[in-house]
C-alpha cells in the first residue's frame, strides 16, 4: 500500500470515529455549541486532553501553512476547515495526503 492510499485511509478514519462521538452528542443536546464547548472543559482530564489538541492544531496549522508554501502543496486550505470542523485526526492526514500528490 502507498502511504497516500494509508493517508487517505486514516482522513476517513479519522473523520468517522469523531463524528461518532460529536454525532450522539448532538443528537441528545441538539446543536448546543455552548454546551459542547463547556463539556470539552468538563473536570482537568478532558480539559488538559482538549488543550493538548487546540495547541496540536493550533502548531500544524501554522507548520503545515509554512510547509505547503516551501513546497508548493495546493489546496493547502482545506486543512482550515477539516481542523474546524473534525479535528486534527481528519487535518494531519489530509494534509500529508495532498503532500505526498506534489
């Protein structure tokens, strides 16, 4: 398997599995951004876990924005709303996808 086949693989993986979760949350609060928010802080271990991910996303962004200009990657932009809108877990591995196409 090439690793953009892997990368692709785990963009879809890593776009299903959070949206389990975001999904039945959504589905028992209704589209309660407040409380979706206040729940990520909810006690200090989902507080430090969702910190560690803002600054991991927060750290890509800005790597991968360098990145993709030294590179000349096109299509860098989609990383912005696949971090908005999954996660990292769906950004990383786009990213590294659209990298390996150059």
């Amino acid at each position: 398997m090439q690793f953009r086949h892997f990368y692709l693989a785990m963009a879809v993986i890593g776009t299903l599995l959070p949206w389990f979760f975001f999904g039945s949350f959504f589905a028992l609060n209704g589209l309660d951004i407040p409380l979706f928010l206040q729940s990520l802080f909810v006690n200090g271990a989902a507080a430090g876990f969702a910190v560690d991910v803002l600054l991991s996303i927060l750290v890509f962004l800005i790597w991968s924005w360098r990145d993709s200009a030294q590179n000349n990657i096109r299509h860098w932009w989609l990383v912005l709303p696949a971090s908005c809108t999954v996660g990292l877990s769906l950004s990383l591995p786009l990213y590294l996808w659209l990298r390996e196409r150059v």
